[in-house]
C-alpha cells in the first residue's frame, strides 16, 4: 500500500519504518529539513533498540524515502497517518496547534479517497475536528480514522511488530476495509484488531496509560508504609502480581514514573474532567502522587548524607528508563536540580543519555562510565535500571568511594548482599 507518515518523531518514524519493512511504499515527511536530510543519510534521531537497521534496510531496497514536501507526500496515497507531536500546554491541556496544521496541509494535497489516521495521542473528539478542518477545505473524499500508538519507547520495534492489541476507531466501512488490509499482517497471526467509535478508540489509549501510571502510583504510595514497617514492596509486589485478577505487570516501585506519555496523559485527562466541571480527585492524586514521590529521594540520600553541600553524589541513570535517551519527566531531572539547591556536586553517568541532560543541565560533571562517577563520592543514587548496573563489580565501587552509601531508587540489589560488602543501602520501600 502507499503510505505517508507525517511527523518524524518516535510514533512516526517506528510505524513508517516497520510498515515499509511489511512491504509497504512508506514515505515520512517532516517539516525539519535537517532531520529528514540526516534520515536520508542514515541517521536515526533517537535511540531505539532495531530502529536503524530496519530503517536503513527498506530505505536501500527503496520502501522507504523522506520528504519536507506535503505536496509529494500525499497526493496519490491511500492511508495517510498524522503523527506530529502535541506538547503539554502550561494549563496540562495537549497543544493542538500541529495536529491541525497537518490537517490544513493533507486538504491542500489529496486527490484521490485517502483514509486519513490519526495516531498521536489526543485528546477525545480530535478526529471529528480534523475531519471539520479536512471537510471545509476540500470536496476529495476521505474518512479518519483514529489509531492509537501502543508503543513503549526501548521496544517499540516490537511492540509495533507484536502488538496486544490494534484500537481502531471508524464506523466507515470503506475505511475498514483498507484498515484490515493494512493490519493484514498482524491479523494473519491472530493479533486482535477491535474496531470502534472513534471517541471510544480515543479514550482507550489515555485510559490505558492512566490505569498503568495508577498501578506505579500505587506501589509508589505504598513505600514510605514499606520502609517504616519493614516491609518489602518488591516482596509485596510479587505477592500481589500472582493474584490473576491483579497480575504481576507495571507493578514496580520506582523513583516515579516518566517519560512523554504517563505524566501527559493523565494531566490531559484531568484538563478535560476539570473543564467539563467533572470531579478529576482521583487522576489529581495519581499526578500528585507521582510528583511528591520524585522529590522524595533527596530524603533517601539525606539518610546516609545529612548535609549536602560540597558533597558529591554520583547518579547512575538520567533516562526515565531504560533502553532509551529520552529523559523526559525523568524523575533523575528532578533530584538532580534538588541537588544542586542544596549544593551538593552531581555526577552523572547513563548509557544513552547524557547528550539529552546536558540540555538541561550543561554544568553538571558528567563521566564517562560508572566507576568514574562515583569516584570519591560521598552517596550513588540508582534512578534507571539498565543492566550495566545490575552487573557492576561492587567492591571496586566500594574502593573508590568515599563513603559507601548506595541508593537504589530502582530495587535492583539485594539489601542483605549489599550490606554485607560494607555498604549503606537504601531502597524504595525496603
Ligand atoms: C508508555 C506506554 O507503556 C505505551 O503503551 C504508550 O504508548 C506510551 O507510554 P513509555 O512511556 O515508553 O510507554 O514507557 P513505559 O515502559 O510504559 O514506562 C513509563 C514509566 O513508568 C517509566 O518511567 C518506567 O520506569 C515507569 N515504570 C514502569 C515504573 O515505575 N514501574 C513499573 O512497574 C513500570
């Protein structure tokens, strides 16, 4: 089938890719002249575990090409998806502004019935508006579609490859039918395709993220219960995960969830509550929750550390998890400007990630393996899991530190073990 992307971003770029991989005629157009030139070249804007190879493998046997121009990009097409981002406003409302523009832009250039998906996440009743927009500018037929993206970033070639579930919103049988035929693959190998309202296939995808960032809020809240008891929350967790009904998954207790999802979709779903003068308590806590618990982990350090100041505190992790470079709403941002309130020295060290928090903080020390940020430090605090510190050779942590306090805002150690090897240890909730 021929299909455009428009948008380049995580959505965009991994959907395109791995559709022209199914044999699909993909072209991803962006407006960013210098990433589709850098695409072209064969660099990947993000980290993504399997991205590069599939990208450069379709765009050398010709599935896949990039473009800046709307008017080669969506004449002539039968599926066009919008996948441009749409930031958090200051109010939490999701910022529209491009969605629409692309809408603006695909009823300049259509010429021929083009299923039109919406893919980025938006908020419900988006797709009757693009169709408003499309409708007022064109008399070329075409239906929209919502399709809401599942994918988490660090798997998401899988995820796309595998996927749960497709949630397709439309009660347009044409659309359908073209629909099926591009999920064909998927459908081939008894992946669930759940047709639906379109304001019903909106709203899956935010209260999915929410019911997820509900469960880490959760088990969030249940930590300070855990460390003032003793009680274990990776114990109580397991516990609770073999409960059928509850399940083992999205479970963890962590230094609070991150990233460009959890954090935006709740906060949309509140924005829309509130404005619909709806009661929103229960999405509020879970927001709020998540906030004080980030702020929580200088409490943590403080333990072991109870002045700051001149101090030097390693952290290991600034990615909201791991696999990716992206730190957006990490929880590490937040302790790290904690931190420096306090006037302690941070240095940092993550796999992928220390390109991306130096745009947010340039004057940090930033080292170029584990064992060099926690060079004569007086704490290391664990925010991210990637394995590297799940194998760390421990005693030639300890010789390098000054004092041996570990924080492990990860649950990644074994208590008993760490402390046998000298070390303070602290985790979240345990
Ligand atoms: C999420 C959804 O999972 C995905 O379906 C959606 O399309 C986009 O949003 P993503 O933001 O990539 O994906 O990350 P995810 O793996 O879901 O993790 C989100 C955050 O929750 C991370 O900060 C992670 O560390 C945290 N988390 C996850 C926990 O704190 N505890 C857990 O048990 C699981």
């Amino acid at each position: 089938m021929k299909i455009t992307m428009i948008g380049t971003g995580y959505v965009g770029l991994v959907s395109g890719a791995c559709f022209s991989d199914l044999g699909n005629d993909v072209t991803c157009l962006d407006i960013d002249e210098e990433k589709i030139n850098n695409l072209r070249a064969g660099k990947i804007p993000i980290y993504e575990p399997g991205l590069k190879e599939i990208v450069q493998r379709n765009a050398n046997e010709g599935r896949l090409t990039f473009s800046t121009s709307y008017e080669d990009a969506i004449a002539g097409r039968e599926v066009v998806f919008i996948c441009v981002g749409t930031p958090q406003l200051p109010s939490g409302k999701a910022d529209l502004k491009y969605i629409f523009q692309a809408a603006e832009s695909i009823a300049k250039h259509i010429n021929n019935f083009t299923v039109v998906v919406q893919k980025s996440t938006v908020p419900v009743g988006t797709a009757k508006r693009i169709e408003g927009i499309i409708r007022s500018k064109t008399s070329v037929d075409f239906e929209i579609v919502s399709n809401p993206e599942f994918l988490k970033e660090g798997a998401a070639v899988k995820d796309f490859q595998n996927p749960d579930r497709i949630i397709i919103g439309t009660e347009s049988e044409r659309a359908k039918k073209v629909i099926e035929n591009l999920y064909r693959p998927h459908s081939r190998v008894n992946r669930p395709i759940l047709f639906m309202k379109r304001e019903t296939a909106e709203l899956v995808k935010y209260a999915s993220n929410a019911m997820l960032a509900t469960r880490i809020s959760f088990m969030n809240a249940l930590t300070p219960f855990c460390e003032k008891t003793g009680a274990d929350i990776k114990e109580v967790a397991k516990g609770m995960g073999l409960d059928g009904r509850i399940g083992p998954r999205f479970l963890q207790a962590s230094p609070g969830y991150g990233g460009s999802c959890f954090p935006k979709d709740v906060r949309a779903i509140i924005d829309f509550l509130e404005s619909s003068q709806v009661n929103a308590q229960f999405f509020r806590a879970i927001d709020q929750l998540n906030e004080f618990h980030k702020k929580s982990h200088l409490n943590r350090i403080r333990k072991f550390v109870p002045e700051l100041k001149d101090k030097k505190i390693a952290i290991w992790g600034l990615s909201f998890k791991p696999r990716t470079d992206d730190v957006r709403e990490s929880a590490s941002l937040t302790l790290i400007e904690q931190l420096l309130e306090q006037g302690a020295n941070v240095s940092a060290y993550d796999p992928e990630a220390i390109e991306n928090t130096k745009k947010v903080f340039p004057n940090i020390e930033y080292s170029q393996n584990p064992y060099e940020a926690v060079n004569a430090a007086n704490a290391v605090v664990v925010m991210t899991e990637w394995d590297v510190f799940r194998s760390i050779d421990l005693n030639k942590v300890k010789e390098l530190m000054l004092e041996k306090n570990i924080i492990d805002c990860r649950n990644i150690y074994d208590p008993a073990e760490i402390k046998s090897l000298g070390f303070n240890y602290a985790g979240v909730g345990r």
